[in-house]
C-alpha cells in the first residue's frame, strides 16, 4: 500500500531487510504448565494448568505495525478423573480468559487492483467441554 504499482515500480525505492525478523515467526514465545495428581480410592483426579504467550508476529519482512499481530496468551485447564486404566472423564475450560490473538494473515495476491485485500485466521475462542474415553483392550 505505500507503493502502489501505478506510481512506482519495485527497484525504485528499495528497501533494506538486514536485522529483520523472520515473517510468521514471534520473536518470543513462552509456555509453561503443570499438573498434580490427587489419588483417590477409587482411581485418581488429575488437574492441568496450561499457559502459552505469544510475541508480536509480523506478517511482512517490513515489520510494519498494520501487518502484524499483537501479542497474545492462553490459558487452559482441565481436571480429569480416571477410576481405571480404561476410563476417563474430563472436564475443561479451553481459552479461559476467552482472549482472541492472530494467528495467520495470508496476504497473497494482494495488489492494488483488489485493494491490498488480506484475510485473517483467528486463535479459537474459549470452549467448554466433557470428554469421555474409554480404552478397548486396556485391563
């Protein structure tokens, strides 16, 4: 968008892209979780704590603002219980803070004729859910 096509053409004003960050790649990315197992006299209850954050991800080797996601976290829980080795029910909360991030823009063909158009794919919003599974041959 600040060079259209009809003013300008790609060799007359180049950039320099030394020091710049890889596109679709976070410069940091974090992610810890844990989980502790409760025994029960019949079977165990087991609680899981997720939480990942992701840096700014630009989605053009010019590291511009407008082509780029902000930084965003997740965090998910799950507590399960487990009376034997082939059942298992869980309860969990899946984006807890129900917090919407970016995870790709695909930007190919944009061009002046279809005005730059890009389309985005969102993170998931938060879910709630029950699972049941049950292992056929376990003992």
């Amino acid at each position: 968008p600040q060079r259209p096509a009809s003013l300008s053409d790609a060799f007359s004003s180049l950039i320099n892209l030394k020091g710049k960050n890889m596109i679709r790649v976070p410069e940091f990315k974090a992610g810890s979780w844990a989980k502790y197992s409760l025994p029960l006299s019949y079977g165990r209850l087991d609680f899981i704590a997720n939480f990942s954050w992701i840096d700014r991800v630009y989605f053009s080797v010019f590291e511009r603002k407008d082509q780029s996601a902000d930084p965003y976290k997740r965090f998910d829980l799950r507590v399960s219980w487990n009376p034997d080795e082939r059942w298992a029910v869980s309860a969990f909360v899946n984006n807890v803070f129900d917090e919407i991030g970016l995870r790709q823009v695909a930007q190919y063909g944009t061009t002046e004729s279809v005005g730059y158009r890009r389309s985005g794919t969102p993170t998931d919003p938060r879910l709630v859910g029950l699972e049941v599974r049950y292992k056929i041959g376990a003992r």
